[in-house]
C-alpha cells in the first residue's frame, strides 16, 4: 500500500472518531448538570441547611385554584384544592379546567421576594397534587402547563430560577395519589379517595408515570432542597415502596432531603407491628404543633393561613399575624420546623391577606431572626409567659406576656447568667439578673418593646 493512502486511512479513521465522539457528548440528558455524583453526606450534614433554616413557605397551586371552591354555582365544604373529589367532578370535566388556566399574572420573582421578604429559606410548592395536574413541562404526559392550558410556560423552571437568583433553597411537594391517571385513583370515582380498593395497574403507574416524573423533577429542576411526598394513604401504596422510593430519589440526588410521607411514616398511617424506622428524613404533623415536638427527630408543622391549602375565593378566616409569630416561635421553641402555606389565585397572584401577615412576620424576622433560625428546643420546658430557644451558651426568652410588675420570671434555670439583654438593642438594653428559689429573675422596662413577642438574650455559662 502506498504511503499516500496509507495517510488517508488514518486521516479517514480520526474524522469518524471525532465526529462519534463529539455526538456522545452533545447526546447526554438536557437538564441541569448536577456535576459529579456528590458524596453521600451524613444525615446530619445534610439537614444542617434545614435545621437552619427552621422557616419555608408551602405554595398549593394548580387547576383548582381556577373553581376557587365554587362548582355549579354551589359552595363546595372543606379544602379547595380536594374540589374535585369533593364535588363528584368526573376526570374528563375537571381537566377541562386546563384551558382556562391562565396566570397571566404569575411572577416567579415576585413570589420568591414575598417568600424571602418573610424571612422564609425554602419554598415547597405542589408539582403535582391529587387531581394529577402537572405545573411543568412533563414528558410523560400533556396533562400538564406546557401542553394543555393556554399559559404554555414551565412555571416550575421560573419558579427555580428565581430561587436559585434569591438564595431560597427550592423544594417539590409530590402526590403518590393521583386522581387523574387510569392505573391509579381514577377508576375509583367518585371516590377517588378511596383507601380499601386496589388498583391492578398501580405498579405500572409507579415504574411508567410516578417515578419517570420524579426522575424528571429532580434531573431538570434541581439540585432541590426536599422532595416532599403525600396522599401516601392509598392502599396501593406500601412502606417498602416508600423506602424503595426514597433510595430511588437519593440515588438521584444523594443530599436531597425526603419527608415520612414517601412511606407510611405518617401517624396514624403505619401498620401495625413494623418496628423498623419508617423512610424519610423528617415528621410532618399537619394542622398542628405536637405539644412537646418530636424529641429525637427532625419535624416540620405545615399549616395553612386560613382554612385552605388550595385557594377558595370566600374562606376569609385569616391567622392574625400575632397567631402565626407566636406559633414560629412555639414550633421553633420545640425543635421543629415551620412550613406556612400560601395558596395563589388562577390569575397567579398570592392573596393580599398572605401577603400582608408574610410582611408583618418578615419585619417581625428581621430583627429577631437570630432567635429562630439555627435554634433548638428549649432546655428549660414550657414557660407561663412564651417560649425559649437555645443556641449553644445563649437562650432565647420569646415573651408574650409582658409582666406588669417589671419582673420576669424564669423558673428552672440555675446556669450564671453573664449578661442579659433585648435582641432588638443589645447595645442599649442590658438586663439586670437576679438569682430566686430555683431560677431568675429578669428586671424588664415597663413597657413591652415588641406587644406580640419581645426577645430577651440570656448569655450563660456553659450548659
Ligand atoms: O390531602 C392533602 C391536602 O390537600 C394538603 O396537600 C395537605 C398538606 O400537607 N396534605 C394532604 C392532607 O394530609
């Protein structure tokens, strides 16, 4: 063979592999690059950003917020985001609702501000809840934003990068229970919250819808700071298919945090006799705070600002802004987390009373942050007059009584107290200490600085 066709072989060979090459790369999945598979942090590394954070803001949004509670000209009782079932709705009319879905008004920066303006460090909001409705561009279905409403935006995708611009750890609520797809809830109707009946095809729902949609949320929208599961009641689903899910998720992202609710982690939801740690990083008690926490475990509260986590036009039962400080303090003096939900209108706005106690609590944070985030529970039990949290050689008094005569007492606590002071002016506003019975005693300004919850910093020696 000559030299001068020896040479062009190898030139030939080269470009093919160049061009195989350059295709390998160019063909990986799209999506955020999540870099190298990160190391598998500790539980405890990878709930400090959590544990930190100690306040985050639920967003329930979806179809439902379109009917706002009302169906046929009727009131429709109880939650609004459950309108479906609530009002027998058959699935071929409820998704009708997609072609009137239309948040023109939907401001992802917006939202994350009022978040952030709170003093809230995450934001969990419903990718998909019971009605199966998809707020991001699935690839597993058209029953979703991007395909079936006229909005045809990935409010998902505006939603993480307003987070990630604004320092919020971003987070997804996902519903096990999906009242829309046939191998799921669906045949029940209307009943779609039916917990005795099987479905034959849910094992092809998990491996060919559920978990294809959590691989694309968690590879698309991520990193994420929790993957927060629900409607984990329905009998199809079982606690090793929670902890087969939780695997699945981490083997994703491996410093993503789950809640008890991929498995029957839940109270109330656990079979009898299962000894063994239910899956999930954290307890979620809904609607209330555990009189003395969840000692020993991570646990976050989520509660709704009036009655409903899905929005409804005419429920004007509002928390006072002095109600929901006085539950981050209770939630926070307990060890425990405080998820507070928001449920935005079909036009996509968050609605004004929200969003005036998010300000009030936001001004609120803002001068006594330090109080509440990073803190753990109290050492010194429940107190007649508020609450307290700890940070290692300092505590916390969150006084809501002010005491009339000028002195607070603190029972229960026998450390030296080095100083003493107001956390909204420590410079100006030493306290003085006296040692009484088996506590303190607090001398305080006549008047109450803050009428909903005045801080006073204790620094003691040692614990
Ligand atoms: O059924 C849901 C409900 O709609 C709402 O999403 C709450 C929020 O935690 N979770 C379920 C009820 O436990």
């Amino acid at each position: 063979m000559r030299k001068k066709e020896f040479l062009l072989i190898i030139v030939f060979a080269m470009c093919i592999w160049m061009i195989y090459g350059c295709a390998r790369t160019t063909t990986k999945p799209a999506g955020v690059d999540l870099g190298p598979a990160k190391k598998k942090l500790g539980k405890d590394e990878r709930m400090e950003w959590w544990r930190e954070a100690r306040f985050g803001m639920f967003i329930h949004w979806g179809l439902y917020a379109v009917p706002a509670g009302e169906w046929k000209g009727e009131k429709i009782p109880k939650i609004g985001e459950w309108i479906m079932e609530n009002a027998d709705i058959p699935v071929a009319e409820y998704e009708k609702l997609a072609e009137q879905f239309n948040p023109v008004k939907f401001d992802a920066e917006q939202w994350v501000q009022i978040a952030k303006n709170a003093g809230m460090k995450y934001i969990v909001i419903t990718s998909k809840h019971h009605d199966g409705f998809c707020l991001w561009d699935s690839k597993v279905t058209d029953y979703d934003i991007m395909d079936a409403t006229p909005f045809k935006r990935d409010i998902l995708k505006e939603l993480s990068e307003a987070c990630a611009k604004q320092g919020i750890r971003f987070c997804f609520y996902h519903s096990i229970m999906d009242w829309h797809h046939p191998d799921a809830q669906a045949p029940f109707y209307p009943n779609y919250n039916d917990k005795t009946r099987s479905n034959p095809n849910f094992q092809r729902y998990v491996d060919t819808y559920l978990k294809p949609q959590i691989k694309e949320l968690v590879i698309n929208y991520g990193p994420l700071g929790v993957l927060w599961f629900d409607g984990e009641w329905v009998k199809d689903w079982t606690e090793p298919m929670g902890r087969d899910m939780y695997n699945y998720v981490r083997s994703l992202q491996p410093d993503i945090i789950i809640n008890n609710r991929v498995g029957k982690g839940r109270k109330g939801m656990r079979p009898s006799g299962q000894d063994e740690e239910p899956a999930g990083d954290f307890g979620t008690p809904e609607q209330r705070i555990p009189a003395t926490g969840l000692p020993g475990a991570d646990w976050e509260t989520c509660m709704t600002m009036n009655d409903t986590w899905g929005f409804k036009s005419y429920d004007h039962h509002w928390k006072s802004t002095k109600d929901l400080l006085h539950k981050l303090a209770d939630i926070a003096s307990k060890g425990g987390n405080f998820l507070l939900n928001v449920g935005p209108t079909a036009e996509g706005l968050i609605p004004a009373p929200s969003v005036e106690r998010l300000e009030a609590m936001g001004a609120w944070m803002k001068v006594n942050g330090e109080s509440i985030y990073g803190t753990t529970a109290s050492p010194i039990g429940k107190l007649p007059w508020g609450r307290c949290t700890a940070k290692p050689g300092k505590l916390y008094l969150h006084v809501f009584d002010w005491p009339e005569n000028g002195k607070l007492q603190v029972p229960n606590l026998q450390n030296k107290v080095k100083k003493a002071y107001l956390l909204a002016d420590e410079e100006h506003s030493e306290l003085t200490v006296k040692s009484q019975d088996e506590g303190k005693v607090i001398i305080v300004p006549k008047e109450a600085p803050d009428k909903i919850n005045t801080v006073i910093v204790l620094e003691i020696k040692s614990k």
